[in-house]
C-alpha cells in the first residue's frame, strides 16, 4: 500500500472512531421556562438534585437537597417513595408538560402549588394547606424537641416531617422542583422498586413493638425515642432504614456502626440483622425505622 493510501486509510479510521465516540456522547441540555428541550430526562436517582446515598438491592437511599433559588432537572418516579423532610423552604412544582403548580397524582417532595403563600397561609414549616399531594400518604409530625410551644416573638419551629407518595407505583411521573423560597429544602428519600410486602404481617411478626407511625404495602414506620445513655436493640424480618428526625448524638449499631449526629443522618440494617440504637448525646434522641416491605 502507497504511503498516501495507508495515510487516508488511517484519517478514515481516525473519523470513525471520533463518530463513534460522538454518537456515545449525552448532550447535556436544561429545559426551558416553559419545561421543554431537557436532555436527556433521567430517573430520580441520577438527577444531580436528588443525590443517592446508598443503594442494596431494590432499595435506594437518596438525600434531596435544593438551595434557595435553585430548580432541580426534570426526572421520573417509577417506584413509591418515603421522604423525611428535615430542611423546609416554600417550593413549586411543574410535572412535564403541564403548567407550573399544577396539581396531579405524583407531586413529590416538592408538593405541587406550594408557591409563595397567600395572606394567613402556613409558614414554610408547615404542610401545604391542601395536604399532602393524591397518593400520598402522611404521619403526623413528632413533637419538637422541649416541646411543640413555637419559639417567643418568632415563627413556630420547624418540625421534620414523613410522608410517602405510593401514586408512582400506578404511573410513573416526570416532574422538576423549583426552591422559589429562602431557605434549603431539604428530605431524605428511600424508594422500594418492588411490588410491595403483605399487609397482614403484623408489627410484632415483623419485630416492631408498638403501633407504627405510617403504615402501607411499601413501607412501615416505627419510631424510636431514647433518653440520655439509653439503647434499644432490635432484630426485624425485612430491611430497615435508620433515619435521624432530631437534634442530638447517637450510634446505630450492628455488622455496621453508623453515626447518628445530625437531623436526616442514616443506618441500613438487613433482614434479619440484629442491631442497638444509642444515645450518646445529652439531649433526647429521636429516630424512626422504616421497613422496606416486600415479598
């Protein structure tokens, strides 16, 4: 072969191999006021807003945060969902292809229409007048540490709040979550990509004492409240997710140990794993388990 055939022999390859690395290129491209032209729209655990912490199975961990001003990507739920809030601010949401604040089965953390209050609404740490969003589930919110008295001469304390939104488990929803509020909003999400678990296994089967919080056929919330030096030991039939719902320190342990330092600070504990809950701190410590329910 000449030098110049083996030349353009080795450009035409040169070109392929740059077309092919192109067309396996994802162009990056945010949508539009109106909601068009985002590329690519990813499930929620990608969406860079909605960052996931851990991941075992058909259980995800995710720790949404979205800064004052901010506007997370459009992104689908396809699988219910359970949400601690423990950072509030007032937020809009717009599901793809609809208006801003309109309101439909699937409005997420962000509960659709929040917006900027109107005259004698809520303040931000409150639920939404309307409720939780159409299929949502939601608890009711603990007390606030010292007490559930609102601060003198200030707003009411904020209190972290539960709620689950099983709608995604009949449609898959594709939204985007606008923080037009002043502060952090803030829920640690855990989502269970199954069918579900039985309903009819009680707490005490599935080594709960007492009434569960929140109940349905994804999860089951059971709180646990610690004085100052006090541990509780526990052994579940399905997997549980630890969450931190109040100030103070604690350790969760088992064939892990997990700190417990901060509002929205996790553990993960497998079936069957035996674990303890402690409070190291001075003050009471709260936190809640959730059952990821499945067959």
């Amino acid at each position: 072969m000449s030098r110049g055939l083996a030349l353009i022999s080795c450009l035409a390859g040169g070109l392929l191999v740059a077309a092919a690395l192109h067309a396996q290129t994802v162009t990056w491209q945010s949508a539009d006021e109106a909601g068009q032209g985002q590329t690519p729209v990813m499930p929620v655990h990608q969406e860079p807003h909605h960052r996931q912490l851990f991941q075992y199975g058909p259980m995800r961990i995710i720790d949404l945060q979205i800064p004052p001003g901010d506007m997370s990507w459009f992104h689908t739920h396809e699988w219910p969902v359970f949400y601690l809030t423990v950072a509030d601010s007032q937020t809009r949401t717009q599901i793809l292809g609809e208006e801003w604040g309109a309101r439909g089965r699937g409005a997420g953390a962000g509960a659709a229409g929040r917006g900027a209050p109107p005259a004698g609404a809520a303040p931000a740490g409150a639920p939404p007048a309307g409720g939780p969003p159409p299929g949502a589930a939601r608890a009711a919110a603990p007390p606030a540490p010292g007490g559930a008295a609102p601060r003198a001469g200030g707003p009411p304390r904020f209190r972290p709040r539960l709620f689950s939104d099983l709608s995604y488990a009949e449609r898959a929803v594709t939204h985007r979550i606008h923080n037009n509020g002043t502060g952090l909003y803030r829920a640690l999400g855990v989502i269970n990509e199954t069918q579900g678990g039985d309903e009819s296994v009680t707490e005490e089967a599935a080594g709960f004492i007492g009434k569960a919080e929140m109940t349905n056929r994804w999860f089951r919330i059971h709180r646990v409240a610690l004085a100052p030096g006090e541990k509780a030991t526990h052994q579940h039939k399905a997997p549980v997710v630890v969450l931190q719902d109040s100030a103070g320190k604690g350790v969760a342990s088992g064939p892990m140990a997990f700190e417990l330092a901060e509002p929205g600070s996790w553990a993960f504990f497998d079936s069957g794993a035996r674990h303890e809950i402690a409070n190291s701190g001075a003050e009471r410590l709260e936190v809640i388990e959730v059952e990821i329910r499945r067959k």
